[in-house]
C-alpha cells in the first residue's frame, strides 16, 4: 500500500554505527534473531527517527539531529518519559522501550519505540485512499477529539506535573518565540517586528484549567488504521509536549489548517489535505472544540496568530541550520518561503484587528 509511510535509505551524514547499535538493541532486548537493518523516515525536520529491523520484530530509534544544537532542544530523556507516563492512559502513544546516553553508541543520547504501522496523510490523500465528504469530516472531527481528550488527561496523576509551568505559559510561548525568531534571522528573512509586538500586546491571561499540550498535533503526526481509515491508532513526535494552554496547542494545530478559501501563498504551502472536501473549517473547528470543552472562545485570532508566527519561526530555525551550513539536507533550503508565507499571513490578521 503506498499510503504506508515507510522508511528508506538513510540520508548522507546521518548514518548510524550499525555494529554498535545492533549489539546494544540485542543485549537490550532478549530474544531478537537475525541481523540488523537500518533505515530512516524521510519526512520530519526535527529529531531524526529511524527503521530498526530485526527478524519479524520493528523498532523505531529517536534521536537528536547531527550538527550544532540548542543546549536544553532535543531532550531524548524527557520526550521518553513523557511516552512511558502517557502510554497507560492515553492509547495513541507508542509504547518506548530502551533510552540510553551512552554516546559511545552514536554520539548522542536516543531511545527506542515501538512501530506504530498505518496510514499518515501528507499533502493530499492517496489516489487509491478515497474517503466520502462526510467520512472526511468524521476523521477530522475524530482527531479534534483525541487531542481535546488529551488536553484533559489528570497530568498530576501520572506523574508530569513538573512537565511544564503553566503559570505565565503564554507569556513565556510569546516571549519565548520572538527571541528564537530574532536569534534565528537571516539576511533573507521578514522582519516580523509587527507581529511580534501585536502578540506581546495581545496576551491573554493564564488558562485556569491547564492540560497536556502536544505542541505539533497535526495530520502528518497522525497514524491512521490500514484497516478503517477513520480509526486513529497513533500520535507521534512529542518532542514538544509541555503542560499549558490547550488554546495555544489548537492555535499552532489549525496554523497548518489550510483551507480551500485561503490566500494562495497558503494553499502554495500547504502540506496535508486540510482542504478535502468535507474538511471542516478553522472556524467550525474552534466552535466543537468549545462545545467539547465548555468553554467560551471569543478570541481565538491571537491563538491563530501566534500558531502562524510559531511555525515561521520553526521553519526559520530549521533554515537557519541550512543556510549557516550545519546541515545538507536540501529540503530545509526552500523554507525561507514558508517564512515568509506564514509571516505575511500572521501580519493580516494583525492589519484587520
């Protein structure tokens, strides 16, 4: 099936000691026959994740990029424990098996998960995955659902109430991205000084009911069932997963929500098919995620804002590393585009306040 999101062959520059990790994932896990293959995911702009093979059984390994790194980004040991305190409560996650910081290994610390297998939606749906209208706003509506059921999980409970500080949590977003923004701008990118000092303005005050936030939940972090395409089995990348404000977590999900009505430069960018027919709107979104949540949402234009100025600076981050050299990958070059794209749509919603 071509829908399957599989690996391939590993990019140059980013290869693993084969040797040394087959010997660790065997001493680590009894019972494992047959030789070791590697290969890698090749979506993902972040942590690099990779197909581990043995005999019948799959693994997946994490870990951080190659290159120069912030000093507290791409924390293996946190984004592990995260997993294995939601895994029991929250069904989607993968279950993690092994972290290790042995940099004898592969330079870096990493962990170990399970495979989740099924269908991931990229930019449209496969030509022999065709869904209905109405199935298509069923799906839609189910993965609003899982990540509101998330947002409500007991986080206390299970252990990760020292997972993030959700007092002063939009300030620190807010505040927090403006200074990764400017530290990350290149010669080539918009100023964003305009949207920067709107969203600064534009605060709201804290949440009182705080929840688990995903920080990237998005279709193409979304596995569907082979099976029943409408069943959700799995949500991956939890890099950025944090206690805070479940509006901040919508806001930067519907910043990829790509509408058919939207501006052209949006639709040029878009990247899952947010805009099959039957998809629903932002706005019809944001309305059932009031009427899960009970709670009255009458300004979601800054949450908006901020998800499209966040994923500007994202992509600016991750061009910054190309454009200084610290990585090859050619699919970080054209990201000064969506810099911009995501900038110029921010700076509307600024300009019609």
């Amino acid at each position: 099936m071509d829908y399957i999101d599989d690996a391939t062959t590993i990019r140059k520059g980013e290869e693993l000691n084969k040797a040394r990790v087959e010997k660790f994932l065997k001493d680590s896990i009894p019972g494992l026959k047959g030789s070791l293959e590697i290969n890698q995911f090749p979506k993902g702009h972040s942590n690099l994740t990779y197909l581990l093979s043995v005999g019948d059984r799959e693994f997946v390994l994490r870990r951080p990029p190659f290159g120069k790194k912030a000093k507290s980004a791409h924390d293996m040991s946190r984004e592990y424990r995260i997993l294995k305190a939601l895994r029991p409560v929250y069904r989607y996650c993968p279950e993690s098996f092994i972290y290790s910081e042995d940099e004898t290994i592969m330079g870096s610390p990493f962990y170990i998960m399970q495979r989740i297998r099924g269908i991931i939606l990229r930019r449209d749906f496969p030509a022999n995955l065709v869904l209905p209208p109405s199935q298509v706003k069923e799906l839609y509506q189910n993965v609003l659902n899982i990540q509101y059921k998330l947002h409500t999980i007991d986080y206390n409970s299970i252990g990760l109430g020292n997972l993030g500080k959700p007092d002063g949590y939009v300030k620190r977003q807010v505040t927090g991205w403006c200074e990764r923004y400017r530290a990350a701008k290149t010669p080539d990118a918009p100023d964003a000084e305009k949207v920067m000092a709107w969203l600064t303005e534009h605060m709201p005050a804290d949440t009182k009911k705080p929840g688990i936030i995903h920080n990237d939940f998005k279709l193409d972090n979304i596995v569907l069932d082979e099976s029943n395409p409408l069943n959700i089995v799995g949500v991956l990348d939890w890099e950025m997963a944090t206690i805070g404000d479940p509006l901040m977590d919508l806001g930067s999900s519907l910043a990829y929500w790509i509408q058919k009505n939207d501006h052209p430069d949006m639709l040029a960018i878009r990247m899952m098919p947010t805009n099959a027919e039957g998809a629903p709107t932002r706005e019809e979104l944001v309305k059932l995620y009031s009427e899960l949540s009970g709670r009255k949402i009458d300004n979601f234009d800054f949450y908006y804002c901020f998800g499209l100025f966040r994923l500007a600076a994202i992509a600016q981050q991750i061009y910054y590393r190309y454009y200084h050299g610290q990585t090859k990958d050619e699919r970080f070059k054209p990201m000064i585009i969506g810099v911009h794209v995501l900038e110029n749509a921010a700076r509307r919603i600024v300009d019609s306040q």
